[in-house]
C-alpha cells in the first residue's frame, strides 16, 4: 500500500492527475442535456399559434373565386372544406398544373406523366372529373410533351370548382365560423352576410 506521492511510481501518479482532472470536469459540467432540454422547451414556448385569416381576408374571398385561389390562406381553407366533400382532388390538381408550369424545361416530361397519372387517366388514384374528349386531348398532348399540355384540363377542373364547390364553400359553417371569429370582438357579424356578395362568382350567381 502507497505511503505517501514520493514513493509512488510516476504511471501512478500520472493516473491520479488524470482522474482527479475527471472528476473536476464531471462537477462543473451542467446536468446531460439540460441546456437542450431548455432551448428545446424556449422554442415550443415560442412557436406561433397556427395564424387565422382576418376579416378583411375573409370578404376578400367572398369577392370572387380568383381572390380565393390566388390567396395561399385562401387555398389553404378551400382545401379543408374539398376535404369535407371528399373532393380534394380537384384543388390538388389545380396546384399540380400551377407548380408544372414554373417548372424548368428539363422537367417538364416526367412531372407531366406523373399528373396525368395521379390526376387525368381513367381509374387515376386521385382521378378528377373531365369528359372524355378532354381527357383524351390531355393525354395527347402529355405524350407530346406540350408545357401546355394540362391548360384545357385545368381550365375545367377551376370552372368546376367555381360553379359548384365555391357556391358551398362560402355557406358552409368553416367560413361563417371564421368571420364571427374575427366580428365577434368588434362589429358583430359585420360582414358575415353573404347574400350580399354581388360577385359570387366571375360570370355571375
């Protein structure tokens, strides 16, 4: 057994520092994951709640289909209501035509095969409404490669959309929940009228 530092060996006394080093570190090092844990909280903390379209948003919408599909929010609350009605294919559609057309001419070929085949063939996963002609012109012009190729296509699914979903989507409870939301506090239910809208549509009620 070791009497004292001096007569230990130099190994042992290397190993002494080594772990009295350690030990040291160990006690002034935070507790594991405590500052993660803390920053991790801060940023849920902070997190913004989900943003909610305000009144002027809403009147907008009500103006004219145009104004809601041109609003990202817009789109966004016209979806949730296609959700409800089981025809969320229609707007997804839409968007998918939108995104083909900015995209670059390298892409262009196979971004247009897979629409057609989520959207246009007979029997498609998300298979839109089209008449037969229109289906057929739009596989035509696919296998053309045409960056024009679903313009008729989508031309049909918006005027289908703004005939019929549209009229829906402004009586339906989504929307009149969301302007007594943002009424509810100032003028009551100003606004929420939407007998009143004069354009309910591009080519009239």
């Amino acid at each position: 057994m070791c009497k004292g530092l001096a007569t230990l060996p130099a190994t042992c006394l290397k190993s002494a520092k080594d772990i009295k080093h350690k030990i040291s570190f160990l006690l002034q090092k935070p507790e594991p994951n405590a500052a993660d844990q803390k920053e991790i909280k801060e940023k849920t903390t902070a997190a913004p709640a989900k943003r909610v379209p305000d009144a002027a948003e809403v009147e907008k919408w009500k103006e004219s289909f145009s104004h809601v599909m041109s609003s990202e929010m817009g789109r966004m609350v016209f979806t949730t209501f296609l959700k409800s009605e089981f025809s969320q294919e229609n707007v997804d559609f839409w968007i998918a035509c939108e995104d083909y057309k900015k995209s670059p001419p390298s892409k262009l070929s196979t971004k247009a095969k897979q629409i057609y085949q989520q959207y246009v063939e007979a029997d498609a996963p998300n298979e839109v409404n089209l008449d037969a002609a229109t289906r057929e012109k739009t596989r035509q012009e696919v296998e053309s490669g045409s960056p024009s190729c679903f313009d008729e296509a989508q031309k049909m699914i918006y005027t289908l959309m703004a005939k019929d979903s549209y009229r829906r989507f402004l009586k339906s409870k989504l929307i009149q929940d969301l302007c007594q939301k943002e009424s509810g506090t100032a003028h009551e239910k100003k606004g929420c009228d939407w007998t009143d809208s004069r354009q309910v549509l591009a080519g009239g009620a």
